[in-house]
C-alpha cells in the first residue's frame, strides 16, 4: 500500500496557534516520511517539552513527548534497543540548546542513527515568550516577559564542531525544502541534525517569520556539503544558508573547528568585557 503524509498523523489534532510555524514542519516531516515508504510502525518519533515537542504525539509513530531536554538519551536508547526503527527527534530551541544542551555533543560522538530537528523560534513559546539561547539581540517582542543581553549561540556552529557528520537547515515556510532536508537527514547512516528554522506568531511580530525568510539563501547547487571549512562559513554567514551545510564523506574522522573562530564569533565568543580581563577572572 502507497502511504501518503496523512497516513502518518495521529487522530490527536494539533492545538498550535493558528499560524504557527510548526504545522509546517509536521506536515514536511510526514511528507518525508511517505517518501521513505516508513512503516509506522517502524518509526520513533522523540520529543522534550515545548511547543514543538508536542509534534511527536501528533504522528502516527512509536511516539514520546518525554522530558525537557532529555529526548537524545531516550531516542538513543531506543535506537540501540530497537536499531530496526527509524528514530527522529523533534524539539525547540529553549528544549535543546538550553535544558538539553549537554546531551547534544554526546549524541552526537556517539554517532548513534538518529534524526535530530530543532525547530528554532528564537523563544520559549509554551511558557510565554521568555528569551531562548537563539533569541537575537535586536529582537523586537509585541509580548513577553523578558529582554536579552546575552548574545545568541550560534546551533550550527555549535554541532559542527561537535563533530556532527550531517548538518543541514531549512525553513518552515518553504515545505518542498524541509521535505527534502529531512528525506537527506533519515538517510544519513549517522547521527543527522535540522535546523529548522520556525516562526512564533503570538510572542513575536506578525511578520518575523517573512523577516526570517527573507534573511535565508538557498545554497548555491555548485556548493560542496563535503568540504568542512566551507560548511563553518556558511554556518558563520550573517544570512541563513539553506540545505544541507555538511554531510562527511564515508570513512573520514570528525574534522575540528580552526581554533582561530575562539575569538571571532564562535559558539560561545567572549564579550569584549570578557576579553580584558586577565586570566582567571574571566569565569
Ligand atoms: Fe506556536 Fe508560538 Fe503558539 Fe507555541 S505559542 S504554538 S510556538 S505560535
């Protein structure tokens, strides 16, 4: 039997606000998963907690809406109890790179086959639009509790040079990319990671998801996703690159980040205060 993207929804209906970005992204997912021709019942779908993480219970799957920022370990356990199943893992940005921060560098060295899809808003939306990991600095709020001094980190950087051997984003708005993105990311026989970038549309302006959308380019088709340096560019770039930024060739160790970006807008570069200080004090 031909499975299409709806034969992978529960009956549970989404309670997302209307508008929200991450009815595109179930709806890509799903779609990519009729293009696997995947058996329901040989997929786990893995989540936090959060908004987004509650797109596991909305799939037809081996489903879990589990602990914030404990989905990686459950989904790698899964994985190795069940290695048959296709096992993805779906979270935001506040779930992942703040809670679940420590778990990400760890899945990833243990290179165990997993989907990871952050869906980035740049907020924690369940709990109110309070300021995320990803939250930028100019962030114009319409509602919210509260402001952002820190600068953001910066994710694809940050699994880069964690070693990751997939590395790709896209958007929520452009679905015949997502689908594409996350069709790439169950093939790879490795530990694969999505940035998808996704708007809020209650704690943030109406139109930050086309301001989001505006500010991305589709990787140019001559771009080499083998070549590393090129990747910690695009990754660095002021502007969101879409598609897949790296994917390691078959055989080849974890390439490292040049140490040389410690300084200059790394993953955690130090405020210029920081910088002064001698060393010892800097925390
Ligand atoms: Fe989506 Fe934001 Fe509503 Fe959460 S609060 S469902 S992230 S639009």
């Amino acid at each position: 039997m031909v499975m299409k993207a709806k034969d992978y929804r529960a009956q549970l209906e989404p309670v997302w606000c209307t508008g929200c970005g991450d009815y595109g992204v179930l709806k890509g997912l799903t779609q990519a998963f009729a293009d696997l021709e995947l058996r329901p019942e040989n997929l786990g779908v893995i989540s936090g907690i959060g908004c987004s993480s509650r797109l596991a219970g909305y799939t037809r799957s081996y489903s879990f809406n589990s602990i914030h920022g404990r989905a990686l370990p459950i989904a790698t356990g899964l994985k190795l109890a069940r290695p048959e199943l296709t096992v993805v893992v779906v979270g935001g940005d506040g779930d992942g790179f703040s809670i679940g921060l420590g778990h990400i560098p760890h899945a990833i060295r243990r290179n165990v086959k997993i989907t990871y899809a952050v869906l980035d808003n740049g907020l924690y939306g369940l709990t109110k639009g309070q300021a995320s990991p990803t939250t930028e600095q100019d962030f114009k709020r319409d509602r919210g509790l509260a402001g952002v001094e820190e600068r953001p980190l910066n994710p694809l950087l940050l699994v880069l040079s964690s070693g990751c051997g997939f590395v790709a984003r896209s958007h929520a708005g452009n679905l015949p990319h997502l689908r594409q993105m996350f069709r790439e990311a169950m093939k790879y026989p490795g530990f694969a990671f999505v940035h998808v970038l996704a708007g809020c549309v209650t704690y943030q302006t109406p139109s930050y998801a086309e301001e989001i959308y505006r500010r991305c380019d589709l990787l140019p088709e001559t771009y080499d996703a083998s070549n590393f340096a090129h990747a910690v560019e695009a990754a660095r770039g002021e502007r969101f690159a879409l598609g897949v930024l790296y994917r390691r060739p078959e055989g080849e160790a974890p390439a490292v980040l040049p140490a040389a970006l410690a300084g200059e807008g790394g993953v955690w570069p130090p405020t210029p205060e920081a910088a002064d200080l001698p060393p010892g004090d800097a925390g």
